[in-house]
C-alpha cells in the first residue's frame, strides 16, 4: 500500500492466523523513528501458504518476526488461533508460540557451529519436553529422516559438515520437531544454488502436506514464491500493496508497484522483453520519512495530487484479490465500507 | 603504457576484426592442503568486438576464477595458471602484475558483484573515481573532478555534483553499484567484465542496472563479459551464452541458439530447475540430483554424470570432448546429447534400470527420496574415487 483497509481479510473462524493493524517502529536515534512496519493486516487459512513479497526494506522480514513477537509489535494484534500474542503476558506468549516456528535466511550461521546436529534439533524437545533425551532421539531421528538427512550420520557431526542445502534442511527438522501448524520461512532458498533451491522448494510442499503445515513464504524472488504459494501479498516500504490469489496477481497484477516489479524479473528466455518499465527510475524513500498518501506515489506513474492527499484504502478487484491504490491498473470496486474513515498521513 | 601494443599494429587488427579476446586452454589450479584445486581446467573460447559473452554456473563452477585469470587478478603463491590469453593479439599469462597495470583500467575493467564491500568505505566516491583517471590520463584534478562529474551523470546518478563528495555508506545499494561502474568505465576500457553485477540488488534495481550496462556497453562500443548463475539475466542480454560445470565449459552457443535447442543434460537440467513465473503456482520443480562436484577430486569421466539422468557407463569412465554441433558456432561436451536418439535410448535405459537420478527427473520419486539420493550419491562418488585410486 501504499494504503490501509481490511476489506481483504476473511471470516476470523477459517483462518489460522489474522494480523490487524500491525505497526513495527524502531527508535532511530536523535527523536527519529523507522516506521518498519506501518497498519498492516492480512490472515491466513490453515494448509495455505502466504507469499510476502517486495524489495529490500519494505519491512517483509520485520513482518513475519512480528508474529513471532520478535521483537513485539509497536501496536496490533497478532491472533493465532484467536488468541493475541501480541496482548499476552510474556509466559503465556511464550507458550502460545511453539505452535509457530521459523526458518531462517543463512543456513549456516543460522546452526551453532560448536554444538552437533543431534543436539541442535533436539533443543527445541529440551525447553518444551520430553525431557528425556532417550525419547528425544527417535523424535529427531524421525525429522531429520523426513528431511533427507541420515540421522545416524549427522547426530555427533557439527554444521560445517554439511553443505549449504544440508544446513537449511536441518533447520527446517529443528523448526519441525515441535509439530508447528505456522511456519514462518524467510528467504529460505535465496542463499543457496538454483539447483540446490528447487530441492528445498519440492521439499517444503511434500512436508506441507504431510504434515497439515501452514507457511508464510517471505522471499524477494517473485518466481519462487509464485511456486510455493496459494496467495500472495506485495509490501512496499512499510505498507501493503495488493493481496491476492497467487496465478491471478501475476496474471493481472492491480497495482502499479507490482506491475513494476513483474516487468523487473528477469526472464529466462532470450525473446522476452528487457525494455524499461514504468516507475524503474526511482528510488525507495527512506522509512524515517515516508511519502504522505500512498508511500509508493514518489515513483509511481500515475500518481496525482489526490494519492500525496489520501492513503488508499483496500479494495476488491475480484474475488480474492484486493488492491490499495486510487487509480488501479484493472478496474476495482469502490472502497467497500462507508464507514471506514479516510486517513490522512502526515 | 607503451605495451599494449602499437596503435597501427592494433588498428589492423581492428579493421581485419580479429577477436579482441582469444582464451586457449586455460587451466587456473590452486595448491591446497587436501590437494590441486581445478577451478578452472581448459577453457577455451574466443570472442569479437563489440560482443558480450555470457558464463553461466552455480558457484564453485570456476566462473569467476575465470573471469578473473583472464584480467590476471589471480596471483597468490598457491595458483598455478596454464594455457594463453591473447588480448588484441598479446598474450597475458606471461605478464607481470607490474605490466598488467598498462592494461587494468584502460584496456579491460570489472565491475565486482557486492557494491557494499568493493567500495573503499572511509575515501570519498569522487576521490575512488578520480584516483585512476588521473593515474591513467594524466590529467589536472580539476579536469579528473569533470570527468567523475560526467560519468556520474552517465550512470543516471541524480544530482552528480553533490554526490561527488558522498561517503558510500550515504548512497543506497543500487547507487553504490552505479558508481563501481562508472569507476570501471572511466578510462574507456574495450573490454568490460561484469562478475554477477546485480546479484546482491533487489529485482527493480537488478534491472536499472542491467539495462545501464547494456546502454554503456553500446554507446562505448564495449566487448563485454557478463558473469552469473541466472539464466534469465543473461537471456536477452548476451550474443553468445557458455555453460560452466566443475572448471570446464560443457556447452557454448549463440544465445538464440542455445535457448532454442540447448544439447548438454546439465543446461538442460539447469535451466528446468528455477521456478518461472510463466508456470502456474504450485508446479513441481525438476530438481537435479545431488550436489555440484568436488573440485579437488572430481568425478571421474564427465563431471556431470553422477547426477546425470542419461548418464551410461561410458560416461563414468571417459570424458567427453567439447566438439561442435550442427548449428554454427554450437559447441557441446556430452556422448548422449540432448536431442539425439542415443539420448532418448539412454533415457529409456536407465529408466527401466532404475537410475535414481532418472527417476527423479521422471518425477517419480518425492523430494524426501530425492534427498536421500543425494546421500547415496554422495557415497557412491567417493567409492568411484577409492577404485580409481
């Protein structure tokens, strides 16, 4: 978004996961504050998998530790199952939470280099029980088997053992182990090689439904999370964009910024147009100041006085996919709800 | 300066369009505790003016040790280099880096992968840019300053006079990366090497940049070598396209050419591996088997035949010679090629066989079956290096 709204979000008893209103701020020295994260909402269904794309610093990363309570948001609720994590007090949270788990960007600084692959998984079972580790062992054994690692060979080895694509599967056993229903994985396969990541990708689908698991995908590679993903939301600098069904928005992306992204991926396949887009030239803004209106408007072609003025609301353009732009690409519904006031930011 | 040769010699060159870049049988090893590293092991290739190349690997396929050999940057104790490395007709190899200083900058530049690091974080982006113009072009600083100024402009940086006087940290990723090139091509160099120039940018700035290379690269007439592992980079933005795997070149094509009717099973592989966005959501990737090879010791016959779903016997043991196709200019490393009937027969082969890798590229086996393959694999190549041994 550039804009705000929950005309997108469903019935609360479907979903799994429902964010309202999330707001992420970090203290940025000198009296100035990084708005991360700015009144972000979206839900999830259980067995689906929500994409979050967008460009460095749009506050993807920042999103999905949001729901972790890593740290705890600004302001917002974070519901699981209905129950807020974000309201809880810290011990409750702290149980509430082990139904969701993550996975990491780097596989290999994300594993202790100095304890072994057996204890590495196993620490999750540690915290949370059984506490013997003789019951542990065949838990671990069991999801690094699932994993396609052989747990007798990795139990006493350490991650410098393994390569790169060993390293992230081992975190996903560890992220397993304590039977999640949420997974939040963020840039899982953007630190390893093509053919490396097309492993790891068929690996999370077959484990997905497997094990009834839900995901939030959090990648910068629009053609990996188009694969993996049932529904996809595009962030820009802090705010929500568009929020749709995954073949629909790169069918007929809505709003500007994912019009420029789209035309931005480069394409394996030497006739495809290389040209410019619309809206290449510019530049992120910073977060410290955001654009007022619709934060995306400094690099939009179509921006006008109104979305300097007005911050877009969420619209439906279809059923399942919603945009928050005033002049989007294909033709949307008017902001559904009278009632809900227009903001101004800034 | 004098000895990159006379400039009547090099005009006829020039006129007769020779090759600007002739690399023969180049081999880059590095001596190490567990053995000789081959991270490059008998490139050959040429390539004319005004033309871009594309190398294309996953890492550890010796792509950037052979950008770098070519431009000489490799020279620590351990590195043992063979072969020739003729450029506008003088070969390189044999010079010193004291020599190579006449030929850095002004003859061949590269623009590095991660704009973060290969900037000097404590001097000045005028100071970084100007330091080799006026080494190079002997001109005063106020004249060093015009050009840096003109360049900036060149690569679109908005507002050149101030951001002169920025520290890189006050510039975003995409500014930075902007600035490596305008420092590679301040001395007007005729060949540009660019070493994954946008892996480390977001998609919007990865294509800024690409297009910005492109322009340069005709408006200054540059040969140009553009290094990456993604082949969508490369699609629409190179003449000629080489396919890296274990040091060696395993296909080589004109770009068109190599899309169209690509032969050797590791492109092949390559290129069915990366989710496309064309593809609806949710189809099933053609993973490849197992994992890239050990360089120090690598399999034996073809290096891609452990994890090669057409891979026969003769594949372990013999390995094949990159020879020529029958489209002009293809040249491919395979005994079954993609494409051919001996493929086809191979393909059925193994499957009825059961080859692991065969299943798995026939989408017969899950991905945890896939993964446990690759244990296999793993196991199986080093019991290959213990009988070759």
């Amino acid at each position: 978004m550039a804009g705000s709204g929950k005309a997108h979000l469903r019935d609360e008893a479907d979903t799994i996961l429902r964010v309202e209103d999330l707001n992420v701020e970090f203290p940025a020295g000198r009296g100035r504050t990084v708005y991360a994260v700015s009144g972000i909402s979206f839900d999830i269904a259980k067995g689906e998998t929500l994409g979050l794309v967008g460009e460095s610093g749009c506050g993807k990363s920042t999103t999905g530790k949001a729901i972790l309570q890593l740290p705890r948001p600004t302001s917002g609720s974070v519901r699981v199952k209905g129950n807020d994590l974000a309201a809880m007090d810290p011990e409750s949270m702290r149980q509430a939470r082990t139904g969701v788990q993550m996975i990491f960007q780097d596989p290999i600084s994300s594993l202790n280099p100095r304890r072994m692959i057996g204890d590495i998984v196993a620490e999750p079972l540690a915290v949370w029980g059984p506490h013997d580790e003789d019951k542990q062992w065949p838990i671990v054994a069991n999801m690094l088997d699932a994993v396609g690692i052989d747990p007798d060979v990795a139990r006493y080895k350490r991650s410098h053992e393994f390569s790169g694509g060993q390293c992230q599967r081992i975190s996903i056993a560890r992220a397993l182990v304590m039977e999640p229903e949420l997974i939040i994985c963020d840039e899982p396969v953007s630190a390893l090689d093509v053919s490396v990541q097309a492993q790891i990708l068929n690996m999370l689908e077959d484990l997905k439904a497997q094990y009834g698991l839900t995901l939030v995908f959090i990648a910068h590679d629009l053609a990996v999370v188009k694969n993996i993903s049932d529904r996809v939301a595009v962030m820009y600098l802090g705010k929500m964009c568009e929020i749709s069904e995954s073949n629909e928005l790169y069918d007929n992306p809505a709003h500007p910024y994912t019009a420029l992204l789209l035309g931005s991926i480069p394409v394996p396949d030497p006739m495809a147009n290389i040209d410019d887009v619309l809206g290449d030239e510019g530049e992120l803004p910073s977060p410290l100041a955001p654009p007022s209106g619709c934060r995306f408007r400094t690099r939009c072609p179509l921006a006008d006085e109104m979305c300097a003025r007005v911050e877009p609301q969420m619209r439906r353009v279809s059923d399942d996919h919603y945009v928050a732009c005033h002049h989007p690409l294909v033709s949307a519904d008017p902001v559904g709800d009278p009632s809900s006031e227009v903001t101004i930011s800034l | 300066m004098t000895d990159v040769g006379t400039d009547s010699d090099r005009l006829t060159r020039a006129e007769h369009n020779e090759p600007l870049l002739e690399v023969i049988d180049l081999k880059t090893h590095f001596q190490v505790e567990g053995g000789i590293v081959k991270a490059v092991d008998g490139v050959s290739f040429t390539l004319d003016r005004g033309k871009t190349l594309g190398i294309v690997g996953e890492s550890g396929s010796g792509k950037t040790v052979l950008s770098r050999s070519i431009m000489r940057l490799i020279t620590a104790p351990n590195v043992i280099t063979h072969g020739e490395v003729r450029y506008d007709g003088r070969d390189l190899v044999t010079k010193s880096s004291r020599e190579m200083k006449a030929y850095w900058g002004v003859e061949m530049a590269m623009v590095f992968q991660d704009p973060m690091t290969s900037l000097n974080p404590v001097v000045k982006v005028g100071r970084q840019m100007t330091e080799h113009i006026r080494h190079h072009l002997g001109v005063s600083k106020s004249e060093a300053r015009a050009t840096a100024i003109e360049l900036l402009k060149s690569v679109r940086i908005p507002e050149p006079e101030v951001r002169i006087d920025n520290y890189p940290h006050e510039m975003s990723g995409g500014m930075r990366q902007r600035v490596c090139i305008a420092i590679a091509l301040a001395c007007g160099p005729k060949m540009l090497f660019a070493d994954e120039p946008t892996t480390a940018l977001d998609v919007t700035v990865q294509h800024q940049i690409l297009n910005l290379l492109r322009q340069q690269q005709k408006d200054r007439f540059m040969t140009m070598i553009m290094v990456t592992h993604d082949l969508g980079v490369v699609a629409g933005r190179t003449d000629e396209i080489a396919v890296m795997y274990a040091g060696k070149v395993v296909e080589k094509a004109p770009t068109n050419q190599l899309f169209a009717d690509m032969r050797h099973p590791y492109t092949q592989a390559l290129l069915w591996s990366i989710p496309k966005v064309s593809q609806p959501k949710h189809t099933r990737l053609n993973a490849i088997a197992g994992r890239p090879p050990d360089l120090i010791s690598p399999p034996s016959g073809c290096s891609f035949s452990p994890r090669c779903p057409y891979a026969q016997e003769k594949c372990h043991i013999e390995e094949p010679p990159l020879t020529a196709g029958a489209a002009p200019g293809h040249q491919f490393a395979c005994w079954y090629p993609v494409g051919s009937p001996e493929n086809e027969a191979a393909w059925e082969r193994n499957l009825a066989a059961g080859v692991p890798q065969t299943l798995a590229a026939a989408g017969k086996l899950t991905a945890t079956e896939e993964l446990l393959e690759t244990i296999n694999l793993a196991d199986d190549t080093s019991d290959h290096e213990g009988a070759g041994a």
